[in-house]
C-alpha cells in the first residue's frame, strides 16, 4: 500500500480531491491534511467582508468531501517534514509516513521588515482564520490597510462599504501603500475611486513600524489605527525551509514545470507555497492555484505508476475582476480596465459557479 499525504486544503488540492474518482486504485491510500475543516475561497473574501455574502456561501466542506471520496481526512496542522525520513509531523505530535508528499499550505501574512506588527495586526492568513478575524476590522474606527495590491485595494473597499451600511460612517479607512494601487495602469483609476468614496490614501509611503495606535511611515508620518491589516504581499510558511528543501529568496519551496521541488521528486508543491522555477514572477494568486489543479492530480498519480508527468503552463494573462464596493468591480484584462455594476454581476457569477462545482 502506498500513502500520498496533501497537506494542507487549498485551491489546488481541492481541485485534486474532485478529480479523485472513488473507483481509484485501491492500492493507494490518500490522506488530508488540513488546518482547518473548510476550504475557505479567497476570491469571495471581499464580498464576505461586505456583507454580501454569508459563511455557508464562501467556504466549502473538506471532511465531507473526503468522506464521500473515502479519503483520510485529519483536521491538524503540519508542523514540520522530513524528506530523508519521507514522514511528516503534526500538531499533536503524530507522525505520518508518506511515498508522496504534496504541500498546499498557502501563505502567512506577518512579514518581520515592519518593526510591531506582527503583534499588533489582525491576521488574516492563513485564510482559515479569515472569517472570526472581519467583526474587529468592520468596528474598527480607524482601520488601516498597510498594502497596495489587489487583495488590500478590494478589503478597503468591502470594509468601507460595510461601515457605510451599518451605521459606522465616520469610521476611516486608510490604506498606505509604497508603490502602486494594483499596477501602474490601474493606479489612477483606484486613487480616483478612493477620493470618490472617502478613503484616505497614505501614497508613496510606506510603513516602517507599528506601535500600540500608530502606524509610522518612511517619511515620518504617524497613522492612527484602532486594528491594522497587513495585505502587502504573501510570506512564506517557516517550515517549508526549516525541511531543508531549496526554498526562493522570499522563503517559498522551489518547484519545476511538474510542481515537483527540485531536490525531491517525491514531494510536491502547488499554490501560494510553491515557486515555479519556470516562472518565478507568478503572482501569488487563487486564480494559478486553482489552475495547477489539474496537473497535480494527473503528476501525483503518475508518479506512483511511474508514468508520464504533465507540465504546468501559467495563463500569459488572468482575467481580474476586482470588487470596489457596492456591486461594482473594475475589470483588469492585459490593458484593458472598464469600471461598471456589470464587472461586478460577472465577478459574482463566476465566483458563485466555483462554489457551485465543489458544495
Ligand atoms: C484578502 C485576500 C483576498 C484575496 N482575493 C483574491 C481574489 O479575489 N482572487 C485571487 O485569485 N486571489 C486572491 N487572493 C490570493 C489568494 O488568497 C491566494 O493566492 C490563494 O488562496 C492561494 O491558494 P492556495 O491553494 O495556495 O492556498 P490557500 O487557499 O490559502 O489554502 C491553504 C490552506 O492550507 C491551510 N494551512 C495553512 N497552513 C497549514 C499547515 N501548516 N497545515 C495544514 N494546513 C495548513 C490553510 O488553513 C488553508 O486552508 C486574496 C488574498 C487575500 C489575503
């Protein structure tokens, strides 16, 4: 008998366990391993964070998935894995042999460069703690966003409108950021938008440290906050070096076009977690994640029989939909952005059919 061990319940490894038919081979027993119960879905993050949405409608059931796949379903986190030993440990200590390991974990979001905030801010990553973290932001009167990118740009807007909705119309949002809003080309468009809404923009600037109510900037700036989110790009799990595996200068394990790392063809990596060699400037994001789905489930089984592996190839360009309050979304494709209620209605379509394929 041989073990294949996912660890951790993310994009990619939910898109595996659906391609896991229940007539596989019996030889084989698969294991998950996961934080959490649920699969919590990112691209619906805003929308919950909003009001929009509920939480039955952004998460899905992983111990139900794997119960009805027959799959070995254990709700623990992994603490560290050793590839000479081929065996993994766990949160209460149990350890796990495998002749395959797959590593889905995602990422953190407390990065050490900010002197306090790892104490101070609320994590929102790994995305399992997502959910119980949104009530302090929505109450929060000065809430402040330290970030740039697309995930910190939609929270602005979803907490903005939230407390719009639900009687907090002179709380703050302020978002500070050191480089561009999204990219060069949309930056404009969203600084625009901020005006238009009220939400404070500390630009160019970015945070060097936090202390018990303020947020102090490159240029000397102090921002009060009552909570603050760090959304300024994702960190890598510790333990993803600590097994000694090559890791990229940001800490995330080296994988090849089969989403093998490099020095272990038994260990596997996909998501937020993994850093494709082949494109080492792949956006951390949901939408490559789900994508690479399809490859590992088709490698992890080929692997075992010793069969041909598939490549992964990014999309040259995804399409973003991204949320900007009140049922509205900016649509981000290569050099087009168009703004409208109609993004939005496409963006929860889409988002709604994801959900769909997986509850
Ligand atoms: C606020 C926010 C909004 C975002 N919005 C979007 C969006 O709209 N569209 C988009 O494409 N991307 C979005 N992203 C990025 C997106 O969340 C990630 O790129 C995506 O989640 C990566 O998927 P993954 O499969 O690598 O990991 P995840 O989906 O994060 O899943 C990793 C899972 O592993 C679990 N886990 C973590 N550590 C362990 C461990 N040690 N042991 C076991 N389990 C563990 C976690 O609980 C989690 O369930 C957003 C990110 C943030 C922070």
């Amino acid at each position: 008998m041989k073990t294949v061990v996912l660890a951790g319940g993310g994009h990619t490894h939910l898109e595996v366990l659906r391609r896991l038919t229940a007539e596989r081979d019996t030889q084989v027993k698969w294991i998950l391993v996961s934080a959490s119960r649920y699969h919590y879905y990112s691209g619906m993050f805003s929308g919950f964070a909003e009001g929009l949405y509920t939480l039955e409608e952004i998460r899905i059931d992983l111990k139900k998935i794997c119960e009805n796949k027959k799959i070995d379903f254990i709700e623990e986190t992994l603490q560290s894995f050793d590839p000479a030993k081929r065996e993994v440990v766990l949160s209460s200590g149990e350890r796990l042999s495998y002749d395959r390991l797959s590593l889905d974990i995602g990422s953190h979001t407390a990065p050490d460069q900010i002197e306090g905030l790892a104490e101070r801010q609320v994590q929102i990553k790994p995305a399992h703690l997502f959910p119980e973290r949104i009530e302090a932001c929505r109450k929060a009167k000065e809430l402040v966003i330290i970030g740039g990118g697309a995930a910190a740009v939609e929270m602005a807007f979803s907490f903005h409108q939230w407390k719009q909705q639900n009687g907090r119309k002179y709380d703050r949002v302020t978002v500070i950021a050191s480089g561009n809003l999204v990219d060069k080309k949309t930056d404009s468009v969203v600084e625009a938008l901020f005006t238009h809404k009220g939400i404070r923009y500390v630009k160019n600037d970015g945070a060097v440290k936090v202390a018990d109510r303020y947020v102090t900037t490159e240029s000397g700036a102090e921002i009060l906050f009552n909570e603050v989110i760090f959304l300024g790009g994702a960190q890598a799990p510790a333990l993803l070096k600590k097994s000694g595996l090559p890791v990229d200068e940001k800490g995330f394990i080296k994988v090849n076009a089969c989403l093998q790392t490099t020095d272990d063809s038994q260990v596997f990596a996909a998501g937020d977690c993994a850093a494709l060699i082949t494109r080492p400037q792949l956006p951390k994001s949901g939408v490559y994640a789900v994508r690479q789905g399809e490859v590992l489930h088709h490698n992890l089984i080929a692997s075992l029989k010793r069969e041909g592996m598939q490549d992964y190839t990014p999309q040259r360009r995804a399409l973003i939909l991204l949320s900007t309050g009140g049922k509205q979304a900016l649509m981000l494709y290569g050099k087009w952005r168009q703004f409208g209620s109609w993004a939005w209605l496409w963006k929860n379509y889409i988002d709604r059919g994801y959900m769909k394929k997986y509850q």
